[in-house]
C-alpha cells in the first residue's frame, strides 16, 4: 500500500495561546500545515490523516478542504480525553491530551498500511518528506518492525522564547540506539542543555546531537503496539502526573528498541527547524516561508 501521513493536531496549544494549528503564516492565509502538505504531496503522498479535536473540527475543516483537499484526499480521527481503555476514565480537572501515542492510537481503524507521522505546528523542510516517503514505499517487517525516523541536529531545533520538548537520540551505524525524551531543552548561556527539575539545574547537550521532531515512518505494527502499552502506561500517569502525564511515541519507540523488536533507520536532516510553540515564534516563521517563496523553494499561492 501506498504511504499515508498522519498529523497530530489535537495539542492545545497552551504555551502558544491559541489554536496554533489554524493561525495563518503565509502570504495568503496558509497555515504551518500547508506547507507540510504541500511537501507530502511533492514526495507522493495521497492520503492524509489528521488528529484533531471535536471543538475545532468546524474551523479546521474550512481551511484545510478548501486549500489541502484539493490536492489530497484528507481524512480526521479525533482525539478526545475520555477515548481510554476499559476500565479507565478521565481524572477530575485533567484537560490536557493524553500525549501523541495517545493521538496516533485514534486513527488505529483507519490507517492499514505504511504511514508518516508528524507535528501539527512543526516546518520539516521538503527533504524529509521525500526521504520518508522513500522509507515506507519499501519498508517491510521481518524479525523486526521497520521504521524510520527524522533526525534533527538540536541546535538547529530551538526557540529564542522558551524550552521545547525534543527526543535526544543515540544512533550507530545509521539506526536509533537509544532515544531519551527531554521535556525541557534549551540554550543556556549559550549552551544547549535539558532540566529535569524545572530549571533548577540544566544538563548539556553536545551540539549535533540528533533530536527527534516526532517525524517518524511506521509499518502498520506500531498500532498494535500502542494499544497494548497504552493501559500500563496510563496507570503510571495516573500514579505519577494525573493531569500533565502523557504517553509519549518516541517513548515507545525507545522501548522496542531496547527489546530488540524495532530496527529504526535514522535519516539524518540538514533542514533548519521552525516551528510555532510560543506566539513570540511567529514572526520568525512568517519571514523564513516569505524567504523560501522568494528562492523559489514554494509558489505564493499553495493551492
């Protein structure tokens, strides 16, 4: 089957204030994820798959029908908080999503074959979407699942307006030995370090460490995978961090990488990162697509 693309779109943009998914960042009204489709659609992809939220649905709709639909088929799943296993239900004053594996699990019954998976808010660069798609049009299971993912040098995945949260990988001989998810990455004093203790200390990061943007290629496995884990992983939250607590893809990546059970080729990217998680970024991703229309790398009009 042909690779789909699957784009988590759900997060509620708390640190941005805002939908973020649907604020216009080029010249004529597009929004971030245009341009991602835009490079979906150059490298082949067909099918596209959003994860979105009910209460946006009408709005998200609009502007991605009359502007994407016209050149892909699209398609929504909807990840809401009360979409648990059995047995499960949603702690009181909990309003955060459950996390992307949460989010990837929603479109379980409607994906079959190979597919991409990517942020809403996040610019990959037409690259990575070809190498991705390269990936999947021949990825194939044998002892192991076959996935792929994008690699990112970390310096060039940061914000001047806050900390991010990125997947630290460890990589040998082109495939992921290790990926160790940092919730709060920045450049401190100008050195790129994470906190596990909300700032109180910081830990460096050599630059050129490869950071995952959550770009990754997965055969049709992974959904398997995510539904059985999901529940152990939900009673950990709910112990842990009852209303931040998330169930993290890279996560579980990690982990059938640790078990011998994932083979996961990392593609190296040059690109530069942009992205929208704080307002103060927007400015910054308006003038890098505006520089990007003026050499020729996307017409001023997508659609």
């Amino acid at each position: 089957m042909k690779p789909a693309l699957l784009i988590m779109a759900a997060g509620m943009g708390s640190r941005y204030g805002g939908l973020k998914q649907i604020d216009p960042i080029g010249p004529n009204g597009e929004i971030i994820i245009d341009y991602s489709l835009y490079d979906a659609k150059r490298a082949g992809f067909e099918d596209v798959y959003f994860v979105i939220k009910h209460d946006i649905e009408k709005e998200f709709r609009e502007i991605t029908e009359n502007g994407a639909g016209k050149a892909l088929r699209l398609h929504y799943a909807f990840q809401e908080n009360d979409k648990l296993p059995e047995g499960f239900s949603v702690p009181e004053g909990r309003n955060k999503p459950w996390g992307t594996g949460h989010a990837i699990l929603m479109a379980k019954d409607m994906i079959e074959g190979p597919f991409a998976v990517i942020n809403a808010d996040d610019y990959y660069g037409a690259g990575a979407f070809k190498s991705i798609y390269d990936f999947l049009s021949t990825a194939k299971d044998g002892e192991k699942y076959d996935y792929c993912m994008i690699g990112y040098k970390i310096e060039n995945t940061l914000t001047e307006h806050g900390t991010v949260a990125r997947g630290i990988c460890r990589e040998k001989d082109g495939f992921l030995e290790k990926i160790d998810e940092r919730l709060k990455v920045a450049s401190i004093n100008g050195r790129i370090s994470f906190s596990e203790d909300d700032g109180a200390s910081w830990t460096e990061i050599p630059a050129g460490s490869l950071a995952s943007m959550n770009m990754f290629g997965f055969t049709p496995g992974i959904m398997k995978e995510l539904a059985e884990r999901f529940p152990a992983e939900l009673e950990k939250i709910l112990k842990t961090d009852r209303l931040k607590g998330e169930f993290f893809i890279p996560k579980v990546v990690g982990a059938l990488v640790d078990e011998g059970r994932a083979s996961v080729k990392v593609i190296p990217s040059a690109e530069r990162w942009y992205g929208v998680t704080y307002k103060e970024d927007k400015p910054a991703v308006v003038r890098a697509i505006r520089e990007k229309i003026a050499a020729g790398l996307y017409p001023e009009r997508l659609w």
